[in-house]
C-alpha cells in the first residue's frame, strides 16, 4: 500500500500524455471518457492512499492485512480496466506506428511495478490480464503488411509477466520464511543463553552449600579432636553425598546438552523394566500405606532400557514422593504401533499452569504444601527426563 502513491502518480502522468498524444487524431468524445477515466481511478487511488496513511498500520492484524489487500486488488481491477479501454479509444483512428508506440508505452508501463507488484500475483496478474488481452484482440484487426512480431507482442509480454510474477512472489515468500526462522532462532538462542546464565548462578549456588558445610566440619574436626566424633563424621559424609549428588546431575544435564549420550535400543521386555522399577519404589509406597502396582498386558519394546529406566525412575518417585493417599498406578496400552506407558497417582497434581515450568532447571513447587519434602529433591529430576525423552 506504501507502493501505490507512486504507482498512482505515474500511471496518470502516463495516462495523460497518451491523450495529449492523441487529442487530435480521436473524437473529443473520446478525449472527454479518456481523462474522466483518468479522473476517477486517480481519485480512487487517492482516497484509498489517504485513508491508509490516516490509519496505524505499524502493527496490523490479520484482518487489516485482508482489508487492505482487498482494497490492492479493487485498485488493480479499476487500473486494469481502465488501460484495457486505451484500444477502443485510439486504435480506429491510429496508424500502425502509433499503435506500436502506444503498445510499447503500456509494456514499459506494466513492467515497471513488477518487482514490487510482482510478489502478489493475484494483484497483479488481475492488472495484466484484461489489458494484454483487450490489446491482443485489437492488434488482431490491424495491418501490420504481414508482419506477426507485433501481433504476438502483447500475449507473450503478458505470459512473461505472468511467469516473472509468480517467480518473484516464490523468492519473497522463502525471504519472509528464512527472516522468520532466523528470528525464531535467534530469539530461542538468547533464551537458551539467558537459561544457561540461570543455571550455572542456581547451580553454583546450591553446590556452595554443601561444600562450604563440608569445609566447616572438616575445619572444626581439624582443630578440636574432639570433634571428630560420629556426629560431625556423619554430617561431613552427607554434605559431601549432596554435593557429589548435585555433581551427578549436572553432568548428566551437560552430557545430555552436548548430545554425548548415546541411545542403544533392544528389544526388552517392558512388563519385567516396570515391575524392577516398581519394586524399588514399593518399600517407600509401603511405608506411606499406598499401592503401586503395574497394570496392562505385556509386550516387547524397542527401547534403551537404561534410558527408559531412569526416565520411569524419575517421575513414579515424584509420584510416590508426592501422594499421601492411595496410590500410584503405571499403566500399559497400545496405539497402533506404539507403546504407551502412563504413570497416574491420587497425589495433589500439579497446576496446569505450571505444566511448563515444572520442567526447567532448579524448579520445585511448594513441596510441603504439596505433601512432600523440601530436602529431598534439587529440581532437576524433570529437567532431566525431559531431555532423555527428547
């Protein structure tokens, strides 16, 4: 729309010079449709022009963007029409000479907006069409002494264009797609270094903590002999398991981030891989009164057991950590030719709106309020299987 002024300007400076050129040879009924013609497209133009700089166009939404284009397209249509009409008012009084210029005049003319008129071919092709072909069909009935050159002129420009058009519309669209995939990628590049920031300020963090209790102990064993009795023993020993602990993970998360694991996939029983990962949590479900039992038929997967095991590892712990009553259920089901395995538990859940975020780094809810234990988990346990299942 930003385009059309000029167009606009061009087309009736263009306009008017044809019947200026032609003011003498046609009748001044002729002349008088002529510049009315020119008239009321040119005030058409105007008006649409005038109400698109009137409007905010800075962020359109869909709606606008069919508006406008609708309007683009009626624009084309009164345009169109309007030089289809120049054969009815020149050609019967025109030598061959002055119908190959005017032929010639409107081709430049048509071609010029075509790089940027080109990229909407229903716009322009609605422009080309009714002009080539009212100039075909007119050239037909003049005498050119046998020459075909100018009786062909006319539809192979307008097959040209039309090939031109469509071509340019092709090469835009891929522009605005890589524009778009380069800003997508950028953006998700910022967000992933932004994340990785995040990480290593919360992980240095959480690991400071054991490691300086660690020092303390180790320090206060060191200088009170005394002091190194079972107690203080004890506790170094488990700020130092929390620390390794907390190590463990972050090299899982930076192996998995740097695409060093491996999947090495098998046919494996999934009824036997539930059942020992079941088996593992039912002393903790036992000991909170709650059920954990494996349901559904049995069948042999392609999986990575390891990987399937520390995935399942993961999240029935979060559901027996998190149910207070009840139970948990891992359920078996075929769709079609896959597998699908489904942990559900009577716990409290998780909000939904919380669905997302339950997946990022260093991110626990509410646990006490949510039944379980603050001091039983660092928030990566989702952050990781996230990523095995990816």
């Amino acid at each position: 729309m930003a385009e059309v002024g000029s167009r606009m300007i061009g087309s009736v400076i263009m306009a008017t010079l044809i019947g200026a050129m032609f003011f003498s040879v046609v009748p001044l009924s002729s002349s008088v449709a002529w510049f009315s013609g020119i008239v009321f497209v040119g005030v058409n133009s105007w008006v649409i022009i005038r109400r698109y700089r009137a409007n905010d166009v800075s962020a359109p939404d869909l709606g606008a963007v069919r508006l406008w284009h609708a309007l683009n397209l009626y624009l084309s249509v009164i345009w169109g029409i309007f030089w289809a009409l120049t054969p009815f008012f020149f050609f019967p009084d025109a030598s061959p000479i002055e119908i190959l210029s005017l032929l010639l005049i409107v081709v430049v003319m048509s071609s010029m907006p075509s790089i940027t008129m080109g990229c909407y071919p229903d716009i322009y092709i609605t422009f080309l069409t009714p002009v080539f072909f009212s100039f075909s069909w007119h050239l037909l009935s003049v005498d050119f002494g046998g020459e075909a050159l100018p009786l062909i002129i006319a539809p192979l420009t307008w097959v040209m264009l039309v090939i031109f058009s469509i071509l340019i519309h092709k090469t835009h669209m891929e522009s605005i797609i890589l524009r778009l995939e380069y800003r997508n990628a950028q953006k998700q590049a910022d967000e992933r270094t932004n994340a990785k920031t995040r990480f290593i300020a919360v992980a240095s963090h959480d690991l400071r903590q054991p490691v300086q209790a660690a020092r303390l102990y180790a320090e206060a064993m060191l200088s009170d002999g005394k002091s190194s009795a079972f107690g203080t023993t004890e506790k170094l020993t488990q700020s130092l398991a929390l620390a390794s602990q907390l190590l463990d993970r972050l090299l899982d998360i930076s192996k998995l981030d740097a695409g060093f694991l491996d999947v090495n996939r098998s046919p494996i029983s999934l009824h036997r891989v539930l059942n020992e990962v079941a088996a593992v949590h039912s002393v903790q479900a036992s000991q909170k009164g709650l059920y954990l039992k494996v349901q559904g038929e049995s069948y042999w997967v392609s999986a990575d057991s390891s990987i399937l095991v520390q995935i399942l590892d993961n999240i029935i712990s979060n559901a027996v950590r998190y149910t207070e009553r009840g139970g948990v259920t891992i359920n078996v089901e075929r769709l079609n030719d896959d597998i699908a395995v489904s942990i559900e538990d009577s716990g409290v859940g998780i909000p939904k709106e919380k669905h997302s975020v339950v997946f990022e780094e260093f991110v626990q809810l509410d646990s006490v309020s949510r039944g379980g234990d603050d001091s039983t988990g660092m928030g990566l346990g989702l952050s990781i299987v996230r990523r095995l299942c990816e």
